[in-house]
C-alpha cells in the first residue's frame, strides 16, 4: 500500500510503498476514502523538517534538554546514533480520515465490515490507504453524512474540545483569534450554541468566508473594526470568551484577548502561539486562561487510546471518542457546515506535489481533502501452518551450508533496536538481514530503508514459517517477549530477545516449556553487560578466587518522562522487571554462579530498591536500583570485594583492580560500550556453527526468576528461596 511520508533530517517528502498494517485485537482495518490535511499543524511539521539542524534544534529545545541529558548519562556515540537514527527515519503525517471498515479485530462489536467510520490519531488515521485504528479512536459515521464531511471529524473534535473549556452560554459573545481550519470550526460551533461570534484574521478572504458562515463580524486584528464590533455586541464590557487558534511566534493574539476581553472573562489557548501573557492586563482583568488538550481526554492516555479503557460518562462526559462522534451529528444535522472550508481536492497519488504546493504558497486553502481510489476487497490469504522443524537433539542446530550467510528476521525495529543492535550487524560479513517485522507499515518500511532488510511485512507467521530464517530477533515491547519467544522456539529458530525475557513465573515456565517441546533451546536474552570489553579484562585482572565474594552494584536509574510506557505497569511489568534482568546477570557473571536467593526492601512506592541475592558459596550481590539520584551522577557503579581484592567499574568509562598490584584502564570519556558488539557477535557465530549459545539457558532462566522474585519479597517481606531450573 501507500503511505504519505517524511524524512525529519532531510525534509524529503516521499509517496512510500509499505506493508500493509495487520488487525490488531481491539481495533478495526480502515480503507480510506478521504483524509484532511491540517494546514496549520501538518505544515508546521514540514516546514520545521526543513529546517537546518540549528533551526530544528531551535524550534524544539525540550527535545535538545533530552539530548544533553543523554550525552552525560550514554555517551556521545550512543547518543549521536540515537538521535541521527531518529531524525533519518520516514515519519508520517495525517490525522483525520473517513473510511470503510476492511477487518474487525477480536473484541470489536460495535462496527462490522464495511461501515463507514470516521477515524482520529496521529498513529492511527494516517494519510495512507488502509490504517489500523483502536476503538476508542474511530466513530460510526452517520446516515447521509458525505465521507469527505466525515474526514474532518478530528480537526471537528479538536475545535469542538475548545469550545467546551471556554464554557459558552447562551447569549454571550465570544472573540476568535485565527480563521484558519480550526477557527472557522470554533466559530461555527459557537454559533450553534448560541454564541454571538467576532473573528479576527489578517486575511480579508478568511474574515469573509467566518461572516458567511454565521459570525457576526470579522476584520484584521489590528483593525478599529473588531475592537468597534466587540464594543457594539457587548455594550463596551468587553467578550466573554476568547478562543486563541492562532499559530507563529507573535504575541499579538494573547495582547488583543487582554484588550477585548471582559473582566474576569476566559481566554482558551487551542493553537500553537506565543503565550507571553502580559501580566497586569490579565491581573487586573483576573482573566481565567485555559489550555484545550487536542481531542478531548483520552489524548495521550495510552489505556484509552491504545487499550480501550473508556472513562465512566458519570465522570466524564465528553471524551475523545464523544467528540468526534458528538461532530459527526452536528455535521450530518447541518449544524455544522464543513463544505465552504473545502478549497481543494487532490487525488492521494498527488500527495506530495500538493503538499509542496501549499508550503510554497502556490495553494491557498483552509481544508485540503485527498481522494483514494476505491480498489475491491481481495480474500484474506490462509493463515499459515507453522510446523516444528526436528532438531538432532536438545541444544543442536541444524546443519547449515558451508559458507551461507546467516539470516536474521527482526521483530520489532524501535529505538533501542535501531541504535544498538541494528547498526552492529549491518555490513557484517556473513549475516544478512531477511526481514524486518513490525506492526505498523511505515516502521517497517523505515527499517528496510536505513538497514538495508530484504524484506519488510507485517505477517509474523510468515516470517516463523520461513525456511531460509535461521534466527529471529525479538525486540518488542516486554509483554510481547515472552509469547514471541516461545512461538519463534516452537518453529525451530534460534532466538534472540531483549531483556526481559519474561515478566511473570507462568511466562517463564512457558518459554521453558516450548524449549522442552520442540528439543530448541536456541535461546540469547540481550544481557550485554557481561560481554563489554573494558568489564571483561578487569574480570581478567581480578582473576579467580577462592573465598566468598560481596558485591555492590548501584544503579542510578532516574526518572523516568511523564507518558514512558515503562511506567505502564499493568501491561508492561514493574520498571526492575523490566531492567533488572541486566544487573542480576552481570552480578551473577562476575561471581560466577546463579542466585539461590533473593531478598528486597523499597522505600514507599517501591521507588528504590535494594535488591540481596544469595549464592551457593556464601557470596553475596547488593544491587541498589534507585530513581532519586542527581541526573549528572553515573548510572552505574559496581565493587566487587574478595581474596583482598577489588574490583571496580565505573560507568563502563574507567575500571581498577587493587590487590598486590593496582590496575587502572585508560580512560575514555564518550566511549561506553556495554558490549552489544560482542554479544551479537557471539551470538551470531553460535547460529553459523551451531555451537553452544553465549550463555547457557539455565543461566537465563536463572537470572529471569531471580528478578521476578524480587517482586514477591516485597510483597511477602521475607527472602524467596529460587529453585534450580529444569
């Protein structure tokens, strides 16, 4: 299919053939009919894609506050691959579509194929030809609503959320700042509340298309005319309301809602303008200024967006969902009239001259539509049959051609494997990268591009049924690990999953249990600490020793950004669930055994951890996880204390043995490697020759039930014994 796309570092705009999107549980498979593109907020992303590195840098200096804080916490390499990986990546625009519904996904009830549904999200309703879309951000469109009036349902809701934090009352007179798309909407809405409506905009054919629409009176906001009208419509005390649907960086908008505002009245901030509010114009007024959240709540909350967990309408009446559904009625009833904002339709193949032509101001327009040509439903393809190829025995790969390269499939293509696993086996002789399998198009598309992948798809199956893959990468988010895992086990594969590889007992017992069934226990879990170079030769300098160790690990984890869906604990596993895997496996290799106990205390809230395992010899591993360290302190520290020696590392920067001799390593500012390079070397060479994998399975199992255990200490406040794996 195509999808309208963006390359962020080059500004490049590209019509990207991608694989078609795979339906999902709890959501639908939209096929477009029509899409809006927002001029004011699509174009914003463009233009700022066309800026220079300094002026992108400029436009966005919370992104550069990330990227320092980086720097000081990973490095500058590891940082610099982050962000370059980032900004050349395809990324997508759209919004706002209408569509037919193509496939249900299990759990959907309440549209069946071939409904026409109108469709929100800036992940979801893309400008592509079929979209796969959660519940709670598609709504049934209503009889005799036109599909190209139902492809403004989300630029409607957004204006439609506005109105509602203004608080309109019948009667009253409201000031709207900006005409453009979401302010001729604003102006319409009021109007149907009962609203008395002044516009302002610098442009004469905007203030004339408002008037034509229902507002009362509209002119240039640095005009006599509005403030006169303003004065007329409300005996000189000035509007109720203001609305701010003004974008760009003058602080005009928020002066004039001062001016014409009447005491105490409400100023609602819906756009993306300057808000250097004038301090005594708003105290003396005690103006109530108020912010409009895109659609409505829900925006930005992953379990309604994603999980479709709606909020109680006793609670919360309007929700994102509410919205649209609340404007596609409004539109259907005539209430609302969305036609004379459509300056122009352009067929999707056109997507990109269009685009090009609005930026440089060839096309003039509020509301510019894209048309997708109707194509027949084609059958759905049988499913596959996975079969389980016979292994020789337990822990034995197949015998592979002398001298073919190895063949890796790649579930999942996020940052993580985008910066740190995907740029070590690039060119890397012998390997090469088969498919790349995401579930969404344009990741996958993304990923073929930069690395290189033969293939891009979103059909799982297809990839484990593949003869020609010898092993399958599983770099998903952590609920996902444990069931990929097993399945990529079950169809012969070697297997490589980021940590975690499982997030409960049961998931654990299930990966075993498919490494029992099928005879494959072709199994890596992505603890790279224990292959970095610099640990391994102070490991090399400390040397063997006789009597019972202690160790010290301190992990200064910090906080984590409000939204990380590492804080999604009911989906995702506790933060050390999903991290500390690293830190048991590290301690564990330097001692050189596996935990037979577990013991953890938290402060309130379990924001710090200190984590005690036991090994068989008396040694002990103190791991402190904690979240209220300084940020510019190192992340991770580690001692290691026995036969009157220590160990010390230091943030894979700078290592020291002391004993009869003392050794320090050369230090390297900038050039932590944590040891993904020879992980995925070793790793890769025990596919080709089908030799022991870097870490034996028991070791993994081990370190993923010591780190699950920590979990049930804190709940019962006592040590959890482990018993040896299977």
């Amino acid at each position: 299919m195509k999808q309208v796309v963006q390359n962020y570092k080059s500004g490049e705009l590209a019509l990207l053939d991608v694989p078609a999107p795979g339906c999902k549980p709890g959501g639908v498979l939209v096929r477009t009919a029509y899409s809006l593109i927002s001029t004011g907020t699509e174009l914003m992303k463009v233009s700022e894609a066309g800026m220079s590195m300094v002026g992108k840098a400029r436009s966005r200096p919370d992104q550069v506050a990330k990227v320092v804080q980086s720097v000081a916490t990973n490095g500058l390499p590891a940082t610099y691959r982050k962000v370059m990986g980032k900004l050349d990546s395809y990324t997508p625009l759209g919004y706002s579509l209408c569509g037919v519904v193509e496939e249900v996904g299990a759990g959907i009830d309440d549209v069946a194929v071939g409904d026409l549904v109108a469709c929100a999200g800036n992940e979801h309703a893309l400008h592509a030809e079929v979209n796969w879309v959660p519940k709670n951000l598609y709504a049934p469109v209503p009889d005799g609503l036109a599909p190209r009036h139902a492809a403004f349902g989300t630029v409607g809701s957004i204006a439609l959320q506005g109105v509602r934090q203004g608080e309109p009352q019948l009667g009253e007179v409201a000031l709207v700042i900006g005409l453009g798309l979401i302010g001729q909407l604003v102006a319409q809405l009021l109007t149907a509340a009962g609203v008395r409506v002044v516009g302002a905009d610098p442009d004469p054919a905007r203030c004339a298309l408002a008037e034509r629409l229902g507002a009362a009176a509209c002119g240039d906001p640095g005009s006599a005319a509005v403030a006169a009208a303003v004065a007329e419509l409300t005996g000189g005390h000035g509007v109720d309301q203001v609305y701010l649907a003004a974008g760009g960086g003058s602080n005009e908008p928020v002066e004039l809602a001062a001016r014409l505002c009447r005491d105490r009245g409400r100023v609602v901030d819906i756009g993306k303008c300057r808000l250097d509010l004038p301090w005594n114009a708003y105290y003396e007024k005690e103006l109530d200024v108020r912010f409009s959240r895109s659609y409505g709540p829900g925006r930005y909350d992953p379990s309604y967006e994603l999980e479709g967990r709606d909020y109680p309408i006793g609670y919360v009446r309007w929700t994102e969902r509410r919205n649209l559904a609340c404007f596609l009625d409004l539109a259907a009833r005539g209430a609302v009239d969305v036609e004379p904002l459509v300056s122009h339709v352009a067929e999707f193949d056109e997507a990109v001259e269009t685009y090009r032509s609005l930026e440089d101001g060839g096309l003039k327009a509020v509301a510019v539509l894209f048309r997708y040509a109707g194509r027949p439903a084609e059958e759905a393809a049988p499913a596959p049959v996975v079969t389980v190829p016979p292994v020789s025995a337990a822990g034995r790969a197949p015998v592979r051609p002398a001298g073919s390269p190895v063949r890796l499939a790649f579930v999942g293509a996020g940052n993580y494997a985008s910066s740190m696993l995907l740029p070590h086996l690039v060119g890397r002789e012998g390997v090469e990268l088969s498919t790349v399998v995401t579930t969404t198009a344009l990741s996958a598309a993304n990923a073929r591009h930069k690395f290189g992948f033969a293939r891009a798809t979103t059909d799982l199956d297809a990839v484990l049924d593949d003869p020609a893959v010898d092993a399958v990468f599983v770099v998903t988010r952590h609920s996902s690990h444990a069931e990929l895992t097993r399945r990529a086990l079950l169809a012969g594969k070697a297997v490589f999953v980021e940590k975690p590889l499982a997030l409960t007992e049961e998931e654990l017992a299930g990966v075993l249990e498919a490494v029992e069934k099928s005879g494959n226990d072709r199994l890596q879990v992505g603890f790279n600490r224990r292959f970095s170079p610099l640990l391994r030769e102070a490991g090399e300098r400390f040397g063997a020793r006789s009597g019972p160790a202690s160790l010290r690990y301190l992990v200064n984890a910090g906080r984590l950004d409000h939204g990380s869906w590492y804080l999604r604990q009911d989906s995702e596993g506790s933060r050390f669930a999903g991290e500390g895997g690293h830190f048991v496996d590290t301690a564990s290799w330097l001692i050189g055994a596996d935990p037979v106990s577990v013991y953890a205390a938290a402060t309130p809230g379990n924001e710090d951890l200190q984590v005690v395992l036991g090994y068989p010899d008396g040694s002990t591993a103190t791991i402190s996880y904690v979240t209220s360290g300084a940020s510019g302190f190192p992340k991770e520290t580690v001692d290691l204390l026995a036969d009157g020696r220590v160990l010390r590392l230091d943030d894979f920067v700078r290592a020291s043995v002391y004993g009869r001799k003392r050794w320090v390593s050369s230090r390297l500012p900038q050039a932590r490697d944590k040891g993904q390079n020879a992980e995925l070397a070793a790793f890769v060479r025990a596919v080709r020759t089908g030799g022991p994998m870097p870490v034996p399975l028991e070791s993994l199992a081990a370190t993923t039930a010591a780190t699950l255990a920590v979990r049930t200490s804190l709940a019962t406040g006592v040590p959890v014994t482990l018993a040896a794996p299977r």
